[in-house]
C-alpha cells in the first residue's frame, strides 16, 4: 500500500502551504481565460425568499457542457435552496471553479429534504474548486422532531462528494446540518482547506466530516464544532492526513464504527497530526461492533494532540454499542494493528484516560505509546487493558497497561 512521506512537522507544514500556493497561482491564471457564470443570471433571489434551486442548476449546467475552464459566481446575499440538489458530472470542462461570497441555506420545513440523504451532493465530478461560503442547513427543527421522540426523516447530509476526483474546498463554512455537515464518498484525491463547521453541542448526528470508500484526502486547518464526531473514518478509507485540527464541543476524532456486516473495506494509513481538543467526548477514538466481520484497521498515526477535559483521550472500543440494546455481543472480527499515539499531553475528565477493549478472538497488535503524559484532577489517571498488545517509549502516563 502506498504511504504517506513522513517528514518533520514544520517542513511537511511548510511544504503543504508552498504546493497550495503555487497551485493556487496556476489555478488563478487558469480561470483568467474563463467563461463566467454568475447565478443571478439564471435567476437566483439574493434575497432568500425564492427558491433559487433551478437558478443554480442552470448555472452548473451551462459550466459543465462548457470546452473551457468554467466560473460560477455566487453574489453577496442569501439564497434559498428548497430541495436536494445534485451538481452531477461527467463534465466537459475540466476546471469548474465555485466562488461564493453569499450563503446558500436550506428550507424551513425539514421534511423537504429530509429523506433526501443529500441536500447538495457533487456527484460523478473532477477538477471542481469550491471557495467561500456559508452552507446552512437551518437543522434545528429537526433536531426538535427528534428530541420530542415523534416520528421523523433521518436528516440529510449538508455537503456531499461522491464519486469525484480531484475536488478543493477552501474557506467553506457548514452550519446547523440537518445530518452529518460534510461527507467524502468514493472519491480520490479531495483537498479541505481552512473550513468551518458549526452546530450546538447537543445536536444529534452532525458529524463534522465524514470519510469513507475513499483515498488520498487531506484536511488541513479545519475548525469543527458540532454534536457528533469533529471527524470521522469509515470502511475504505486509504491514505488520509489530518492535521491542525480543533475540536470541541464534539465526540473527537474517530475511525468507525466498523464491523456492520461481514464484508467490509479495511482502513489503512491514517495520519492526525497537531489536534487540539476542548471539552468532547473522545479524543482519538477506534470502534467497532462486536460482530465477526472481516475488516482490519491498520497504519494509524496520532501525533501532537492538546487534550482539555476530554472524557476519553485515547480509546479502542472493539464492543461498541452506544445504546445498549440489542447489542451483537460477540467477538469483534476487525483485526487492528500499527496503531501509534506520538506526543499526547493535556487533561481527562474521567480516571481512566487510556482505554485499549480490544477483541478477544483478534487482539489489537502493535499498539505504540510514546509520550503521552495526561492528567486527570491533577493526579495520574487509570489505563485499561484487554486483548491489547505493544510497546511503550520515553514518559508515558498514565503507565501503560500493553503486553509486549
């Protein structure tokens, strides 16, 4: 499997800033022999009281069937778009550029597109560059509907990219998703940069991003607030880098939860590296069900993390059943292994801040802890231990738990 090169944190930054640079001039230049659209021209409302969903389509439409570089202007002003929208491909412009200076928001009534999984989906595209913005979903009265226990759609994810390659976003702001704010699906070479995603704590399901069935995706300096994972990592997911994350209120970072079915697509190669977290549930999290399924997780790194009153700092949960009902209690089946905690410092807010529940028929291996030095009340904190096994480097507290 292809790797991602390791190299110092501050060359890998810099190198990061200087390809994005150079490849933000080259794209600058590009568009300068453009065709431009701007969606007011089709009809869009920057007033937000009219639907400006076919306003938007026309606009993509005609950048799409274009034989140039193509250039979508979203104006300042708010516009309504009522239904879920699919921005689909294949293209003939191979360059399609998306400049919002506006803010697209959802309908007020949550059932318009709450069955729709998607509200905005780019679908079956490549070469798509998505900058600025501000995507609200205006979710909470979803969220409502479930609170008070009625019947009620599922939500629909805000943004998602599906089956696409070659997709930037930079500078996008996410707000109050009815589900998950951001999800990347079957897609290939998907750069996030500098985006914002904000909902209350307390909102059910609105994951930050989602990742998964995908390969070579870089998110750099996002900044998440939200009710369910920061992030999360999903089957199939190869050759990710995270870094320069915060995180909080939220449930952490997480890969899974795995193990749905028997046949599942492993995760492999995994980098997070410099991860602020404030106040979540979790910081660096694995889980999975406790049923027999095939999939494997290996080749993870989490290095330079800040943890502040996080319940649980590090964990492998391989019987994950949040509700506690119906739960497969059976041996988990995903095999974890090469899994790497580099530099955690900072404050748990429960006595056990390292927890390894590993799967009795497949023993996690491999496990690495090298100066981790967390606190809780001021006092060493707990680790826990089952079917763990690793290694343990320099200063690591709490003690580890791990057998060689």
């Amino acid at each position: 499997m292809a790797k991602q090169l390791l190299l110092p944190p501050l060359l890998r930054h810099a190198l990061l800033c200087y390809f994005f640079l150079l490849g933000s001039i080259i794209f600058t230049k590009t568009l300068a022999k453009s065709t431009t659209y701007n969606v007011v021209d089709f009809g869009a409302d920057p007033t937000g009281f009219k639907d400006s969903t076919l306003a938007f389509l026309g606009a993509w439409s005609n950048a799409c069937r274009s034989l140039r570089p193509a250039r979508i202007q979203v104006p300042p002003g708010q516009f309504l778009l009522g239904t879920a929208t699919r921005f689909g491909g294949p293209c003939n412009s191979k360059l399609i550029s998306i400049t919002m200076l506006g803010k697209l928001v959802g309908p007020t009534d949550y059932r318009a597109i709450g069955e729709a999984l998607h509200w905005l989906t780019f679908d079956e595209v490549s070469g798509v560059r998505i900058h600025g913005g501000v995507l609200d979903a205006r979710g909470s009265s979803l969220w409502a509907c479930k609170f008070s226990g009625q019947p009620c759609p599922i939500g629909a994810i805000t943004l998602g990219i599906k089956n696409s390659n070659n997709v930037v976003v930079t500078g996008l702001t996410l707000i109050n998703s009815q589900l998950f704010h951001m999800i990347i699906n079957g897609s290939n070479n998907v750069n996030v940069h500098g985006v914002k995603i904000m909902a209350p704590g307390n909102s059910p399901n609105t994951d930050g991003i989602h990742v998964q069935f995908s390969s070579d995706v870089t998110i750099l300096n996002p900044r998440i607030r939200t009710g369910d994972d920061c992030v999360s990592v999903g089957p199939g997911t190869r050759n990710l880098w995270v870094e320069d994350i915060a995180c909080g209120p939220g449930h952490g970072i997480s890969i899974g939860s795995l193990g749905w079915g028997m046949n599942e697509a492993g995760v492999n190669n995994v980098t997070v590296r410099t991860a602020t977290f404030s106040k979540t549930m979790n910081g660096f999290r694995i889980k999975s069900w406790g049923r027999p399924s095939n999939g494997f997780v290996n080749d993870v790194h989490f290095e330079h993390a800040l943890m502040t009153d996080v319940q649980n700092p590090i964990v492998i949960d391989q019987h994950y059943c949040p509700y506690y009902t119906g739960c497969p209690q059976m041996a988990s089946g995903i095999r974890i292994s090469d899994i790497s905690y580099i530099d955690i410092h900072g404050t748990s807010a429960t006595e056990v801040a390292v927890k390894f529940d590993c799967s009795l028929k497949h023993p996690c291996r491999r496990l690495r802890l090298e100066d981790v030095r967390l606190t809780y009340k001021n006092q060493v904190p707990q680790a826990s231990c089952r079917n763990a096994g690793g290694t343990s480097f320099g200063t690591v507290q709490p003690g580890s738990c791990l057998y060689l």
